[in-house]
C-alpha cells in the first residue's frame, strides 16, 4: 500500500483542482455493513446531503484501505475510515487528513463458538475479519494483544464483510470473529459467546472518522462544511429519532429482525457524540503505539493527522445546539 500511496500524492494534489470545479457533486463511501454508518445512511434516507447542498454519489467499498487507494486516485471525495489505518497512510506520505469522527467508541464484540470462554481460548484459533487494515481487524487485534497471544497464536481469516463473518462462524469454518451491530446481535441471538465487548470494555477510541484529502478539503472547503453540517444532522436525527435509524439501518443491513435492529440501534444512540469532534486523546494514544515501531508516525501530531475547524466553525455558529432545540 505505502508504494501506492507515494505515487498517488502527486496526483490526487493535481486532481484536486479540477474537482474544484464540480461543486456541491461529490462522492461518499461508506465502509461497512454495520451500524457505525447509522448517522451516515440516516442522513441519505432523510435527504440530509441534499438539504445542506450536495448532491451525493453513495458508494460502497468495503474497507479503509482499499478506500483511501480509491480517495488517492481521485475515484471518491470522503470515505468513512479507520483511524489507525488513516495514521498509518500520513506516515507512509498520503495527503489524508481526518475532517470529522464517526463514533469515538470501539463498538464491537468479540463473538466465539459457545465452547470458547474467553479471550486467551482464542489461542491457535482462526478468527474472521473483513480486511487487513479495516476496523475489524483493529478490533481484533485488540482483543489478542489483550490476551496476550503472539503472532503466530493465532490466524486471521479475510470474509470481505462484516455479515460473512458470522456466517463463517456458524457455518464452523473459523472459531471467532470481530462482530459489529446488527450482526453481533445476530450473534447472541444464535447463541454465540460474546468474548469481549469493545463498546463497554474497550478504550476511548476514534474506530471510523471521516476522511478526505488534504488537497480537496483545501479546493473545497465549501463542500466539506456542508458534509460536516449533513452528517451532524445525521447524527442528531439518528440519536433522537429511533424510527428514522432503526429505517437506516434495516435498510442497508436488509434485516428484518426487529429484535436485532433495536438492540443495534440502542448501542449505537448510545455511542454517537452530538458534536462530531474526532478524539484528541484517541488519536494521540493510537500515534504512541503505533509510533512505538515507526518513527515517522512517532513525529506525527493530532494536527497533523485530524482538520476539525468545520466541526469548531459549526460549533461556534450554534449549529449543534440549534438541532438540540428543535
């Protein structure tokens, strides 16, 4: 990835001027079958993009990697991403800047077949994630080191999404997988074991922000203030609107299941921040560890990685606290 991310900087600065030129037509990926994108697919089904002024292209591809290649060749504008991912880019040289947060919790569970008790049983198992790179495989990474399992204790089985883990688990093909809701509900309701719920047990972390690159925002910064207000509306109409999620989510997820569809929307109300800032302290606790192994990302700082002045320029305007009042 670092080789095509080097050769896509020069290009995605070139790009940037000529989509300066398509204002308000945009491009918007979202990375996965899972509630993280309930604000994001809460503000297309209620015709929020549209309200603030874009006229949107919805896109799907199914992990932060392969969308930050997509955003560097000029084929997306903004991709929901992962933050270690998107770290990782900025010191590998991609023009990547985060511009919003998605979620700042971790809200993913660890699902196991029933005879596995715990995270250190994950030992000499083979555990289902969508893609190296994405959010899924930070998660379960977590949940390994947490149990203190090397390297070679352990297989990472790629499924593409996040639906074909379960799948995969009940089919007896791998012993666990990083679930998200619906599909971690799914899990509990087949009567799967929930090693670890990031949501509740995990760490403050910025596991999907939204990204773009730095030449774009910089070429539009009109068009991404209009994306920050769509999504914190987004976001609001999600977190008070339990009919208006609960549709988004059915919707894209295709479940039908009521039961499974509330039990993802309550975690995910829960989670979401009104105010889409992109932690401080997250960022900067994923920069030391990953800094750890990698002295270009150890020179790295919260500027240099997150661009929140839409966010504080909406703040200061009252945006957030308008919605609030309604």
């Amino acid at each position: 990835m670092k080789r095509f991310i080097v050769g896509a900087i020069l290009f995605s600065q070139l790009l940037a001027a000529s989509l300066a030129g398509a204002q308000n037509k945009v491009r918007l990926n979202w990375g996965a079958i899972s509630g993280v994108m309930g604000a994001i697919w809460t503000a297309q089904e209620e015709g929020l993009y549209k309200k603030h002024g874009l006229d949107i292209e919805f896109i799907h591809i199914a992990s932060t990697s392969k969308a930050i290649q997509a955003m560097l060749a000029g084929e997306i504008h903004y991709t929901t991403a992962d933050a270690l991912n998107s770290i990782q880019a900025v010191g590998a040289g991609a023009d990547l800047v985060m511009f919003c947060k998605g979620i700042n919790r971790f809200v993913f569970s660890i699902m196991a077949k029933p005879e596995l008790k715990r995270l250190a049983d994950l030992k000499g198992r083979k555990i289902g994630i969508t893609r190296i790179g994405s959010s899924t495989h930070t998660a379960a990474l977590f949940a390994v080191n947490r149990a203190g399992l090397a390297a070679n204790e352990y297989s990472f089985l790629q499924l593409s999404e996040v639906p074909n883990i379960l799948t995969t688990l009940l089919a007896g093909q791998i012993d666990a997988g990083a679930l998200s809701p619906p599909t971690s509900s799914r899990a509990k309701k087949a009567g799967l074991v929930e090693l670890l719920n990031l949501g509740t047990d995990g760490p403050e972390y910025p596991s999907t922000v939204m990204a773009s690159t730095r030449a774009y925002v910089k070429a539009n910064p009109d068009n991404t203030k209009r994306m920050v207000r769509a999504l914190g509306e987004g976001l609001h109409v999600f977190k008070t609107n339990k009919t208006a999620g609960i549709r988004a989510l059915q919707k894209y997820s295709r479940l039908t299941d009521i039961e499974v569809l509330e039990d993802a929307y309550n975690q995910y109300s829960a989670a979401f921040d009104f105010i889409p800032y992109v932690s401080r302290g997250g960022i900067n606790t994923l920069i030391a560890s990953l800094g750890e192994k990698d002295p270009k990302i150890r020179a790295l700082k919260y500027e240099d990685v997150a661009d929140m002045r839409f966010v504080a320029e909406l703040e200061k305007e009252g945006f957030f606290k308008k919605l609030g009042q309604r």
